[in-house]
C-alpha cells in the first residue's frame, strides 16, 4: 500500500504541484484584480455558476455526449476497415494514404459551416464532423501497427498455411493493441471538442449552443463553467480509453512496456 502511494506522488505529484500553482496564480489575479472580474471570475465564482446552472449543463451535456458516441463509433468503425484494407492492399495504400494526411491540413471550423448549410442544424453534420476528426489518428494508428508486426512471425505462420484472415486475427490485430488504444485516446478528446464546434454554428442544444449563448451574455462565470466541464467530460472519456486498454491487454503495466 505504501509502495503504491509513493508511485502514484511520484508519478502524479509534479502535475499535482503544477496545477495547485495555476489555482493559486488564478486566485491571486482576481483577489488583486490584475484582471477585471468581468473578464476573469474568481474559482469561487465559477463554481457558484456550475452549481447554479448544473441541471442545465446535464441537458446539454447529454446531447453532445449523444453526438460524440456516435461519431466516435462511427469514425473507430470506418479508421479500422480503411486501415485493415490499405494494410491488405499496398496499391490502395498508396492511393489512399496522401489524401488522409491531406484532409488533416484543412482546417475543421472550416468544415463546420459547410457541413451544417449541406445537413442542417439537427444531429447529422454534427456526428460527420466528428467522424472525420475522430478517423485519422485510429487509422493512423491501426495502419502503423499492422505494418509493425513481426515478420517472422507472420511468415512462419503463412508458412505453416494460414490464411490471410488468420495471420491477421493472431499477429497484426494484436500487435496494432497498442497504436490502436494510443489514437482511441486522441480519437476520443477530439469527438468531444468537435461537438462543440460544430454546435457553435448551430443547434437546437448541447454545450456548444450552451457556450454560444452565455458568450452572448457576457456571463464569462458560465463560460467558465462549461470549459472545465468540457474538458472534464474529455478527460473521462480518456480514462474510461485507459480502463479498456488495461482489460484487452493486461499483460501491459503502467507505463505501458510489456510484463
């Protein structure tokens, strides 16, 4: 039990300290209004808002946890059948390969727009703005991991007259686990931030269509109060990423080296 405390200070501690130093500096700048409270409200005071506001914030909360869901299954569901076929098939590959790091160069409140005048403003351009940001770094990750597995391995298994399917089920898939959990991580903070993006540009809800109106009000305590839940919202879906990671591949530790 001692051994685990001392690991877990050691390993969280210094981020710990960095983040009580930040609270603190926050503090000091609005107990000395180094910044107008109208501009930057005191933690006390965003708390107040999230507390206040906290029914509101679930609703919208459920629409983009809602809109996240399906794009990030949609987007996991395509990066791995793309990865999987431009593994299989070096020409579509080649084909294939320049035109996803293309589409990674324009930028997504570029998309947005375009995406709700062709969709509307219901749940569908939404869920395809987070497909797209959401398949990149699974296919990228899944790609690099099927074309790492061992060669050896695999030829000793074709060899041995396995089929493409079974040398892809027990040598590529398993050893792409962890390229696959690492752009899952990404994959997953960025459907919740693309949700929000797409509900700036319109919406019937959702934390997006929330940060809108309070930006439109001024009340930067709200605003406040939505960022850290944003970000608290990426953060759980990102742990709840590592939980999965240590189920499908226990014989990893902590710092993610085989045992």
């Amino acid at each position: 039990m001692k051994r685990k405390l001392r690991n877990t200070t050691r390993d969280k501690g210094p981020a710990l300290i960095a983040l009580g130093g930040l609270l603190a500096l926050w503090i000091a700048a609005s107990a000395l209004e180094w910044v107008p409270g109208y501009l930057l409200p005191a933690p006390w005071d965003v708390a107040a808002a999230f507390a206040t506001e906290a029914p509101l914030l679930l609703e919208h909360s459920l629409i983009t946890l809602q809109e996240a869901f399906y794009g990030l299954v949609l987007g996991v569901g395509l990066g791995f059948l793309f990865a999987a076929a431009m593994d299989a098939w070096d020409l579509l590959y080649r084909a294939l390969y320049p035109i996803l790091v293309l589409t990674q160069t324009i930028p997504t409140v570029a998309i947005a727009p375009l995406l709700v005048l062709w969709f509307g403003y219901e749940m569908a351009p939404k869920i395809i703005l987070i497909v797209i940001v959401t398949f990149f770094p699974v296919t990228v990750g899944l790609l690099d991991g099927f074309r790492a597995a061992d060669r050896d391995a695999v030829a000793l298994l074709r060899s041995m007259g396995a089929s493409p399917l079974q040398v892809f089920r027990y040598i590529k898939f398993p050893s792409a686990l962890p390229q696959f959990f690492s752009g899952l991580r990404i994959a997953a903070a960025y459907a919740v931030v693309g949700a929000v993006i797409s509900e700036w540009l319109g919406g019937f809800g959702g934390l997006g269509v929330y940060m809108t109106r309070v930006k439109q009000a001024f009340a930067f305590d709200k605003m406040f109060a939505v960022i850290f839940l944003i970000s608290a919202i990426s953060l759980g879906l990102m742990a709840l990423v590592d939980w999965a990671e240590r189920r499908c591949m226990p014989y990893r530790n902590s710092k993610g080296e085989e045992t």
